[in-house]
C-alpha cells in the first residue's frame, strides 16, 4: 500500500505500508532547482517508489539522495536511485562516506561535515551530527531551514498505518511501539549516551515546524517541546537503569 502527500512546502511523504511488519516505510522527495530524495528505501521497494516519484517529476532529474545513516531503509536502494538519475549524488555524513559509502556507493558520495549547508536552490539544508542517534556512529539529520522541516530519520518511530501528518501526540505512540519492540529481537532500538540529550535539545533550539518521520505520522504541533520530551521518553525507555 503506497501513498502521496505533501506535508510540507515542496515536501512529498511517499509512504509504503507493509502490513506484515505492521509499518509505514516513508520517503521524501523534496523539490527545487536541484532535487532530493531523502531515503532511498530498500530495495525491493525500489519499483513501487520509482513509480510514485515518477507522478511527481522525472526521477532522471534527481541530483541528491540523501539519508541519514548506514541501514537497508534508509540506503539499500541507493546504487538504483543512482543509475536512474547518473547526476545525482549520495548526501551522508563525512563518518559514513568514509566508512560506508567509499565501498557502497557506484559514486563517491557529497560528505557534509556538522553544520554544513546543502543549497539546492532556494532551500538550503543544514547538516546536523547526531551519531548514534538513532543509531549508528555515522548518523546525522538534515534540516530545512526555508520552512523548518527536519527530517529526522527514525526518530519518534510509530508502528502501525497512521496518518500522514498529524499535530496530535506522537510521543505515547512512540513508546508505544519502543516498548513492542522490547519484546522481541528489535529490542534496544537507540542507545540513550551522555550526548542524548545534548543533541535533541540542540535539535529543539532549530525550532522546525514539521518533523518528517520515518516510520510513522509527520508533526506539525511544537516540534521543540516534542523534540525535549522525546529525550524523557528515551531516557526512561534506554537510559542507566542503575542509577
């Protein structure tokens, strides 16, 4: 089950459900001069993707695929995305261009370093370093700083078909879903370290209008108080249980 919409200005949810892991896989097409596709999927995945881009805009004119850490949903398809548009660049990291995408990638990969700035045309986005956060030392978030979207990968994760966009609560259906995943082999989805909170606060302080989440519903609500809250949530669902 695949859907289309647009949840922020030139930003295009392109979400697939896939009923057996009871899980929304969404991909952001971001438009402008030079266009981005922020997760490039799995890739079986691929077709089903290609083909909702394709409504949008030649999938050819792609010049940036971007993601924020090493891990199937987020990559898998990238040598794919690659071929069909032979202009475009993987945006990752300078971590993950030099431990990952130097063997991955058909092409050598834009590496951003913390705070660098990706002008696309008249949006630019910031690179944010956030390692380990969700997961992996190479991780890292993009925000959009025209209309303060960030896209912030699997953080606030929410099982389930849910809407595409919501200024409801997001956060029990995050612990919700964390606390399923502790049930199984899914368990200890992010580690919660000494930098945790440093960096969602520093998050928070982008003040961004809409969280892209990657699993689940987007936020339009106070972004900020969600972004502090949710270092609450992980700290009592990850945090040192010995103290």
């Amino acid at each position: 089950m695949i859907k289309v919409s647009e949840i922020a200005p030139d930003c295009y949810r392109i979400s697939v459900f896939v009923k057996d892991f009871n899980l929304q896989f969404n991909h952001f097409l971001l438009l402008d001069d030079e266009p981005m596709l922020y997760h490039a999927g799995m890739r079986n995945m691929f077709p089903v993707v290609l083909e909702a881009v394709r409504k949008i805009i030649d999938p050819s004119k792609l010049m940036w695929i971007g993601f924020s850490h090493f891990e199937v949903d987020e990559c898998g398809a990238l040598n794919e995305w690659l071929q069909v548009a032979p202009h475009a660049k993987a945006v990752c990291s300078e971590a993950g261009a030099i431990v990952n995408m130097g063997d991955f990638a058909i092409r050598p990969a834009h590496a951003m370093s913390g705070n660098a700035i990706l002008n696309t045309g008249k949006h630019k986005y910031r690179f944010i370093r956030t390692p380990h956060l969700p997961h992996g030392w190479d991780a890292g978030v993009l925000f959009e700083e025209t209309n303060g979207t960030l896209l912030c990968s699997d953080l606030f994760h929410q099982n389930g078909n849910v809407a595409d966009i919501t200024d409801k609560d997001i956060l029990e259906p995050h612990r919700k879903s964390m606390l399923e995943y502790e049930q199984g082999p899914l368990m200890e989805y992010t580690p919660y370290t000494h930098q945790t909170s440093k960096i969602l606060y520093s998050l928070a302080d982008l003040k961004p209008k809409t969280l892209a989440t990657m699993h689940g519903s987007s936020f339009y609500g106070d972004c900020s108080q969600a972004l502090r809250d949710l270092n609450g949530v992980m700290k009592d669902l990850w945090g040192d249980k010995s103290r």
